[in-house]
C-alpha cells in the first residue's frame, strides 16, 4: 500500500458508509444536492460561477491555463470509488457541490446541544457564529492558491506540476464548498460573504486574507512541499473538528473533503521526502558523512539537512499560530454550541460537554514555562494544537527512517510549540527549539540556527530551475517510487505546448 492509500484510508474513515451518491455532471454546476430544485439557489450560485472563473484565470495557476493536465474528478462520495482521472484545462475543470451522504437520524455530538437531532438549518441564535466559521474556513482556501500561482515556471518535474495543478483545483472546490453553505443558508448576506471571498488576496496590504499564515509567500517549491505537508495538515484538523458539527450540512460538507484534503497532504510529505532522499543519495555518492558540511553538500545541487530542518522549523511555528489562542472563549463557545468539535470527537472518553473537565496548558508565567491545568472548555484550541502536533510526527519519523537507512547522523525534530510563535500563550515570548525561554539579545544572536535566513532562501532559490521533459527530475528532488494513478514514471502528465 502507497503512503498516499494509507492517507486516502484514513480520511475516507470520516466518511460515513452509506450508500454511493452520484453527482450531477449534466447541469451547469456538478452537484449531489439536487441544485436544479431550488431555482433561487442555483441563479445565485449561477450569478457568483462567472466571477469564481474570473478569479481564477486573474489568481490560478500563472501560465499554464490553457495547458492540459492530467487530473482527477469526482464523480461521486463513494469512499470506495469516487474519482476519475483524464486531461483537462484548469479553467473547464468541473467544479461543483459536493456533500458526503446524509446520516439518518445523525445527533449533535457535543456541546450543550449533544444528543438533539441536528440542525439541517441554520439555528437562529449562533447565526452569526457559524457563518464566521464558515467565512474564515472558506477563506484559507482561494488564499492557498494565489500563494502558489507562480510555482509551476519552476516545477521540478511533471509529475510534481500535476500534483501542484491537481491541489489548486481542489483547493477551489473546497471554495465552492463554503460558498454553497454560504448562498444557500445565509441570504444576502452569505451572498456578500461569497463575493468577498474572491475579493481578498493573499499578502495585499489593504485586503488581506484573514488568517496570517496565508498572507505568507510561497516562493519555491521546497516552501510548497513544507506548506501541503504542515500547513494542510491544519486544514485537515480544522476540516475533521468542523465534520462533527451540529449543522449537518456544514458537517457532510467536511466530511468529503477530508477525502480530497488527504491528496494535498501525500503530496507535502512524499515531496519533503523525496527532497531528502536526493540528499542523501547525493552525499553517499560524494563521500560525503557529515551533514553539516553544507557548502560540499549544496555543491552537489541538493538541499543539506539543517536547512530542511530550519525551513520546517519556521513553516511548522507559522501553521501553529492557525490554531488562535490556546484559551479562548470563542472556541469555547463554538464547541458549547455544537458547531464545532474536537479531533476524532466520537473516540474520546469523556461527556462530550466539558462543563467540569480541566485540561493543561503550558504558559509563561514570572519568566517560566509552567502546566497549568485550566477548564477544558477554553483550551478547545490547545488540545486541537496538541493534537495537531502529535499528527505532524508520523511523517516527521519516515522522514527520520529515511535518513538513518542512508547512515546519515541526523533527524528531524519538531521544536517546542512556543518557538517562533505570534499568536496565544507564547506571542511575544523568545524560545528555542529546546524550549528555553530566551532574551531579545539571546534570540537575535542565535536566531540563524534555527530559522532559514537570506543565504538560505537564496539557495533554494538557485535550485529552482524548471524540468518539464517527461520522466525527468531536478537534481534536488528523487522520483517518485510510483506515479499517479499507476502511470508510469515518465507519463506526459501536464502536456504544455
């Protein structure tokens, strides 16, 4: 089994397995929602399509809209079977609205509210709750595709071009996704909510999008691959703690994209490993043992290993900010009204309601890291961090595998969740990657170990050199061991005239 079967495995367990739901590709927008029968819906939806394709050839891919790539499709929920693979130009993809099967009888899970049938409209008194959830969900994912828009001039191979195409696509669904929790159950002003969303951009001084982290560049492709691993990982925490919500379309909303979510992150973790696999292959060719003899390694046109560590160091502390304030009564309140749950709510051993649960947190406290055991209902987002960090390790451990199989003495470690942090408990605080609380001047002194600097970046960027023949790679990333969809290594996935 592939590592991208086991992640594909373990997101379609957040679908239910009802029976296979087929989507409507005869209509002008594919969807499993029966669109046609709700006239006002659809003319809306109809109204918002032309500006989403607007946006799309002005923000998509740079350069490659009319090229034709190999990419797959949702043809149905099914977990078992509900993609197709063919060639198709971005702007043509079919893009459409896509919900996992309705659970009969399906309760709220948690919250005040758990056990009462869940709502399938919007319950009027956390109106305005939910549709910030949904606004700020939404808007993470056009955010990631204009942060990667220019990426493909410098792909290292097809293979990898294809992957880039195929996760803009589905990070334009899961738009499509949102928008239509937003046009369907919010009226006017879901409507302007949905033509805000294609109205920010990602690191524009006076329309920012909203969450920090998607107003950072992504410059190259080692930043990509660092972004759909860590940063996507977010997004399947926060997309599986929104499946439990009680507002049941908002939860089979997530639930399918889960399945699509788990692609992006395959691509993420097999493309650091990938990276570090050349490195290692290109060290023992060379002699070469110590992997901090960074100028010889470098020569030989690879990316050495403390500077992986580093760019995982600053992309890991950027994704940890996602989470908000680790007390926070806003979480609180979203998990106390049953919109949003925890990880993996249904398997936790506990009342679901946390009305008296404590949970620990750290914090500084008189210039000390200290545990503090706070109420449960206001750590929601520590324990969805903690949880997320716990989930970053089984890649981070075969990347490690990988490397210790090549002889190399080195491994990749996460740093302490206050390292490098702007947001929550740790905002303004200076820690090491070992979790020493440090001073302004210590920081600045050491700081160079720990993040990737100027020469750095300048590095990565000397590396990135397109390779576009089929079956070729650059020389700082390893073929894949098997290509998408069983086709072979040297497939003309993106066929670019």
């Amino acid at each position: 089994m592939s590592q991208e079967d086991d992640t594909l495995t373990e997101a379609r367990e957040q679908i239910s397995d009802e029976h296979f739901v087929e989507v409507r590709y005869d209509e002008a927008i594919p969807n499993n929602v029966d669109l046609s029968s709700d006239r006002q819906l659809l003319r809306a939806l109809q109204a918002w399509h032309p500006n989403y394709l607007e946006w799309w050839k002005d923000m998509g891919p740079d350069g490659f809209q009319d090229a034709d790539v190999y990419l797959r499709t949702a043809v149905g929920v099914d977990p078992a079977g509900w993609a197709k693979f063919g060639y198709v130009k971005m702007p043509e993809y079919r893009w459409g609205i896509l919900l996992a099967p309705k659970v009969e009888g399906r309760a709220i899970p948690c919250g005040k509210h758990k056990g009462e049938p869940a709502w399938q409209e919007v319950p009027g008194e956390y109106r305005s709750l939910l549709k910030r959830l949904i606004v700020v969900q939404g808007d993470t994912e056009p955010a990631s595709v204009e942060q990667q828009r220019y990426l493909g001039k410098t792909a290292p191979s097809l293979y990898d071009l294809r992957n880039l195409f195929q996760v803009n696509v589905e990070e334009g669904r899961h738009l499509w996704a949102m928008v239509y929790l937003l046009v369907k159950h919010f009226g006017k002003d879901g409507r302007e909510e949905a033509q805000a969303l294609l109205e920010r951009r990602s690191g524009q001084q006076d329309n920012p999008r909203i969450l920090g982290a998607f107003n950072e560049r992504t410059p190259d492709w080692l930043s990509f691959f660092m972004f759909t691993y860590f940063t996507d990982r977010d997004g399947k925490m926060q997309l599986a703690a929104l499946a439990e919500s009680g507002f049941d379309p908002l939860s089979r909303s997530c639930r399918f994209m889960l399945t699509e979510e788990a692609h992006h992150l395959f691509v993420g973790e097999t493309g650091v490993g990938r990276t570090i696999e050349a490195t290692c292959a290109a060290m023992k060719q060379a002699g070469i043992t110590d992997p901090y003899d960074v100028q010889r390694i470098r020569a030989l046109g690879v990316v050495d290993l403390p500077l992986l560590q580093r760019k995982a160091n600053f992309h890991m502390s950027v994704t940890r900010d996602l989470f908000g304030s680790e007390i926070s009564s806003n979480a609180a309140d979203a998990f106390n009204t049953g919109l949003k749950g925890r990880f993996n709510e249904a398997q936790l051993k506990d009342d679901h309601q946390l009305q008296d649960a404590r949970y620990t947190v750290t914090r500084v406290v008189d210039g000390r890291l200290v545990d503090e055991a706070v109420p449960a209902l206001r750590a929601i987002n520590c324990r969805l961090l903690d949880d997320y960090i716990a989930d970053c390790q089984g890649g981070i451990d075969r990347w490690n595998k990988a490397i210790e199989k090549a002889g190399i003495d080195f491994r990749i470690t996460q740093p302490h969740k206050g390292f490098n942090r702007r947001i929550g408990e740790f905002a303004g605080q200076r820690i090491s990657p070992a979790g020493e609380l440090l001073t302004e001047a210590q920081w600045a002194e050491r700081q160079g170990q720990w993040l990737p600097g100027d020469d750095d970046l300048a590095f990565i960027g000397s590396l990135m050199k397109p390779c576009l023949q089929p079956g070729r790679y650059a020389s700082w990333i390893a073929p894949p061991r098997m290509g998408i969809n069983q086709q072979p290594l040297e497939f003309e996935y993106v066929r670019i005239d």
